[in-house]
C-alpha cells in the first residue's frame, strides 16, 4: 500500500471523504483561508472531532503529491480503528485474561507499526492509542507492522487516563514502563493487565502514570540511559508472556 492512497487531497474529495464516514486521522487547511468550500470542510471536520492543523502554503506543497491540494490535506487511516470492546470481546472469545498494550505519546509511525507486530505476536488482543499527540494508522504504520494490522485491533480513544479509569471498572490493573520503576523480574504481570507505554523522550505523561497500579522497568547494563519505545514495549510483553506461561 502506498503513502498517497492514505493522503486525501482537494476540496471535493475531502468533503466526500468526510460525508462517506471515512475515518480522518488529521485535516490539514492552509492558514487563513476562511472561504465557503473550506468552511463546510472544517464543519465536517468538527463533526468527526479530527484534529485541524492550520499550516503554510509551503507545508502543503512539501506534503502534496498532485500539487493540486486546494489548500486542503487530509490524513486518512489506513485501517479503521476498533472500539475498546471489541479488543475485550476477543479475550472473552479465546477465555483469555485481557492483554491490552496502551501507547502515550508514540508519534513516529514506525515505533507504533513495530508495537502492533509485537502485540499480534505476544498474543496482546489489542493496543489503543490516544487521539491527540500521537500518530494515527498511516500506511508507514502498517508497512512497520509486517501484517499484523490486519490481525491486532487497534483502538483510538479521546482521553487515555479516562480509558483506563474504565478498563479497571471492568477488572484489569495497569502497569507502565518507567526507568525509575520496580525492575520488571521482581513483578506480578500476570491476570488482566494494561501495559502502558510512553514515548522515547518523555515516556509516560504524569498524567496516565498516576493511574497505573505499578511501574516497571527493563535491567539495563549499557552506556546509554534507554531502549526504544518499541523495543521496550516488546521486553515487557514478553515478560507478561512468560509469567503467564509459567
């Protein structure tokens, strides 16, 4: 699948695409522009609650791939994205604990796509990511996924500490990865669990740390302070596998 069958670009076809009900990660609208056609779009845009970016004419350009944009970029998933019950849906389909793999601020496609490859492996049924400051279903992701975007549910939610609020009220507890936490051998990842994961720089929001029941971290004997987010994420899941092989 190529980039530009996931970039939407001109007035008319993004109205359609937004009238069609399809799913619009990010609408881009050159700065300034207020007329009728652009107007109706931002409507549209509202109505789906997609995130708006308003840019220079020489951002458009630079992302435009017929150089007849109109002024106005949208940004559509390359997959659609699931509801959070239809990842717990799958787990009570296998009779299995609830593995959930939530993603904080993963804005480079190719760390999200890689997480979803090692969900579907890890036997995780489903990630979630939040709506804003974080890369949607691009086709960069699912090219990282090596296929597992067809297989591993991915939802997208307004607010991720209000998700995980829920997720308890429904029985699972929550662990996310930080440097500073509980070395992960020395935890019960076992049960139904949240793995949260933050992104490389800043790692979990204070935020959503605060609702998580324990932080865990990877041993680490390097000069470097610490892994890739995907590469940390696929660690903790393997440790949640084997406890729960054990």
């Amino acid at each position: 699948m190529r980039y530009e069958e996931m970039t939407i670009e001109g007035r008319n076809a993004v109205l359609e695409a937004f009238r069609s009900g399809k799913t619009i990660d990010k609408l881009y609208v050159l700065k300034g522009c207020q007329d009728g056609p652009v107007n109706t779009i931002l409507r549209e845009a509202r109505k789906q609650d997609t995130i708006v970016s308003f840019v220079a004419k020489e951002r458009l350009d630079q992302m435009s791939e017929t150089g007849k944009h109109q002024g106005v970029i949208a940004s559509a998933a390359a997959y659609a994205y699931a509801e959070v019950e239809d990842i717990l849906k799958i787990a009570e389909e296998k009779g299995e604990a609830p593995f959930l793999i939530l993603l904080d601020n993963i804005e480079d496609p190719h760390n999200l796509g890689a997480i979803i490859r090692t969900a579907n492996l890890a036997g995780a049924h489903g990630v979630i990511i939040p709506k804003r400051r974080a890369v949607g279903l691009t086709a960069t992701v699912a090219r990282a996924s090596a296929g597992a975007l067809n297989y591993t549910p991915v939802a997208k939610v307004t607010n991720l500490g209000a998700t995980i609020d829920e997720l308890k009220k429904r029985g699972l507890w929550f662990v996310c990865a930080d440097m500073d936490g509980t070395t992960m051998y020395d935890l019960d990842l076992k049960g139904p669990i949240g793995l949260v994961i933050g992104s490389e720089g800043e790692g979990v929001s204070r935020l959503v740390r605060e609702k998580c029941d324990l932080s865990a971290s990877v041993p680490m004997k390097g000069d470097i302070d610490s892994l890739n987010a995907s590469v940390a994420a696929g660690v903790l899941a393997y440790e949640i596998v084997r406890q729960r092989y054990r």
